[in-house]
C-alpha cells in the first residue's frame, strides 16, 4: 500500500484515476481548489484539502502529516482556445504552481513525481502517429506551458534528488460507472455531442472544415479515460526501471470530428444537430499516437474502443454521479 498525493482529484482524468488507485488498496490524498471538480467526485476515504496546488501553506502541512510515497500531478488549466485569449492563467496555474509543488516536494524529500503531460506539447505534427522523438513544437499557450514544466522536470531530476514519468496524453473521454466528465463550461468534442443528444444543447459547432484531412474537420486520437488512469499505475508500478522519461498514451488511431458526430448517431441511434464555424486558434489539423514506447516499456495498451467511449460518456451523462 502507498499513500498518495493527487493534484487535481476532484477533476476527470484524476478522480478516476484516485477510484483505481483505492480499488488497489492505495491510500489518497487530495489537495484541488474546485475551480474546475467537483467536491462529490473525491472518494469519502481520501485526505481532502481544498486549495490550489501551488499553495505553499497547505503544501507544508499535506507533507507534514502524511508520509507521502507518490505525487500524481493532474492539476493544470487546460482549455486550448481560453489558453490563447487567456495565457497569464496558463503559465500561473500550470508553471508557477508547480514550481512551488516541487520546491515543497524537494523540501520534504519527497522524490517521485507522475506528471499529466499533454499531446500538446508536440504542436502540428510533421507525421503521424506521433512518437515521443517528434519535435516538440507547441502552437498554443497550454502546450507551452505543459513542455516547460516537462523542462523543469528534466532539469530538476538531473540536478536534484526527485525523478518523474510523464503521460503525455491525446484526447480523453469516456466514463467509468462512478466517475465521468462534468464541467461548468464543456468544450470537448464527445460530452459536447452527447449533450445535443440528451437535448442539453440546440446544437453543436464543428470548427473548421478546411483542415487537411479526410473530410476538412480536426482528427484527434480518442483514448478512455480508464485506460489512461491505468497507465498512471503502471507507470507508479514500473517507476524505478522507466522513471525521467515521456510516454506517449493513445490508440494509434484517429477520427475526425464529423466521423466521431456520425459514430454516435449510429450508436445511440439519435440525429446530431449541428453548424460548421471558424477554426479556433491554436488547433493542428491532426493528432494520432504511437503507443509503442508505453507498450513495450510498461506493458500498457488500450483496451477501449470507441464504442466504449460513447457509449460509457452517453451513460454518464444521462445520470452523472460524479
């Protein structure tokens, strides 16, 4: 058993990640400032402190009173378009506070870090799938501000005593029985779709159809959630023989926004209402994959399909428990 420090569990990818983690017997601590989770999707049997992770004071006390073995670092703002309207937030929440995580964390010798990168961090890709030696060229400021703190991380592990593993990972989506995705404002594709469905929404906005693909919207590589929480486990699991370095999670497959919309009409056997806009700013045309690296490092595939995504986000959202 190992106890945990998790930043960011009342969020998606780090609630569900806390539900595996305690299903193995592991003991969490949750420190999440509920600007974007939610109070219901902490576990009753976790450590709960509400506060943003860059917050010095509770950081002292979190490593004060608990023996912590791991950090997994969720936590981050992560919305695309809002990074390019809004970049001072990004480069605050995303780098500043995790350079004040970290400066805790050395104090207290608390050396293992698992931290929730980003496909991001590579910008437009020069091919696909993409492998973690593609060049990293981040076209928005939420991309940006997840490679400098992977820098930061490469720098801390060759000067100081810590050492991390970081996920980069594709596009999330999916639910497990208890945990899904809920936000005050939801941008991303699947949710969006299966809320015009549940007639949550008029409609939807496919924006763009004039990128360089099969049918002129953005491909993205669809990954379950569950599989992503997974390979946190197995990166903590594997840690010492794969620690200081970057793993890529996805499918290796991509879709288009138009492919996933005809997908979960097939589904769920529903019409999606929907208009073509503007591309947003900040979008490469494709994002796919390669999961080798993961693969033959931690024994890490995906074992969701798109189906299981749709029809587990459909479920969800239909009757959300957080």
């Amino acid at each position: 058993m190992k106890k945990i420090l998790v930043t960011g569990a009342a969020g998606y990818i780090g609630s569900v990640t806390c539900e595996l983690l305690e299903k193995k017997g592991n003991k969490v601590v949750v420190i999440d400032d509920l600007r974007d989770g939610n109070r219901e999707a902490v576990s009753k049997n976790s450590f709960f402190y509400e506060s943003n992770f860059g917050d010095e004071k509770i950081l002292e006390e979190i490593f004060r009173s608990h023996k912590i073995d791991f950090v997994f670092h969720f936590a981050a703002s992560a919305n695309v378009p809002d990074s390019v309207t809004d970049p001072l937030k990004y480069y605050d929440n995303n780098v500043v506070n995790t350079l004040s995580l970290l400066k805790i964390m050395l104090k207290h010798k608390v050396n293992k870090i698992i931290f929730s990168s980003t496909a991001a961090v590579y910008g437009e890709p020069l091919f696909t799938p993409i492998d973690e030696n593609h060049p990293l060229k981040p076209v928005n400021p939420y991309g940006a501000s997840k490679l400098m703190d992977e820098n930061i991380l490469s720098d801390f592990a060759q000067a100081y005593d810590i050492s991390f593993i970081a996920f980069r990972y594709f596009c999330a989506a999916g639910a497990t029985e208890n945990r899904g995705e809920s936000r005050e404002y939801e941008s991303h594709l699947i949710p969006v779709v299966l809320d015009q469905i549940l007639g949550k929404r008029d409609s939807i906005t496919v924006f763009g159809k004039d990128f360089s693909t099969v049918d002129g919207t953005g491909v993205r590589d669809y990954i379950h959630v569950e599989d992503i929480a997974m390979a946190h486990i197995l990166g903590m699991d594997n840690f010492e023989k794969s620690k200081n370095k970057f793993y890529n999670l996805g499918t290796e497959k991509g879709y288009s926004v138009l492919e996933i919309i005809n997908s979960a009409e097939q589904i769920i056997n529903e019409k999606i209402k929907y208009k073509i806009g503007q591309k947003r700013p900040g979008d490469p045309a494709v994002l796919i994959a390669s999961n080798s690296k993961a693969n033959k490092e931690l024994g890490w595939k995906p074992t969701k399909t798109l189906e299981d995504i749709i029809i587990s986000s459909y479920k969800w959202r239909k009757n959300p428990k957080y």
